[in-house]
C-alpha cells in the first residue's frame, strides 16, 4: 500500500478509535494533518480569546519545514499507535 492510501486508511481508523486521545495527541493529528495536506501554516494567528485556535495554529506551526511525506508518515504512525492503545 503507498503511503497516500496508509494516509487515506488512517484518516479512517482515528474514527474507529473507542477512547478519546489525549489533548496533545489530537493537536498533533490535527498538525500533521494540516502539513500533509497544506504544508507550512501561512495563516494569521487566532485572536487571544480563542484559546483552541491558538494551540491549533502553534501546532501546525511548529512543524513548519516538514514534508507532506513525512507528516503522512507521521500522522500513520501515530494512528497506528492510538489504535493499539485507545481501541
């Protein structure tokens, strides 16, 4: 399977999950996910009051110069892990 349909599949298991991930493993699905399919995070930043939006945009920030390849890879790998331990 290549590495665009792993991408694919996982975007459909982390909806299989029976436990919530952790606040921080969702930022960084959400991060990966955005890299993967955007690339670098160009947006302005959220207004001070919208504190989710905030962790959000510093997330994806933060992987700034990653590839869409290797966030893909990153965001399987992570799928695959939460799926092990949250299922």
């Amino acid at each position: 399977m290549s590495l665009e349909q792993q991408f694919e599949q996982a975007q459909l298991d982390v909806k299989t999950l029976t436990k919530r991930p952790s606040d921080a493993q969702l930022l960084d699905l959400y991060a990966f996910f955005k890299q993967a399919t955007e690339g670098d995070n160009n947006t302005s930043k959220p207004g001070m009051f919208d504190l989710k939006g905030q962790f959000k945009w510093k997330t994806w920030a933060d992987k700034k110069g990653m590839t869409s390849v290797e966030a893909m890879q990153k965001y399987v790998d992570l799928v695959q892990e939460l799926l092990q331990t949250n299922k």
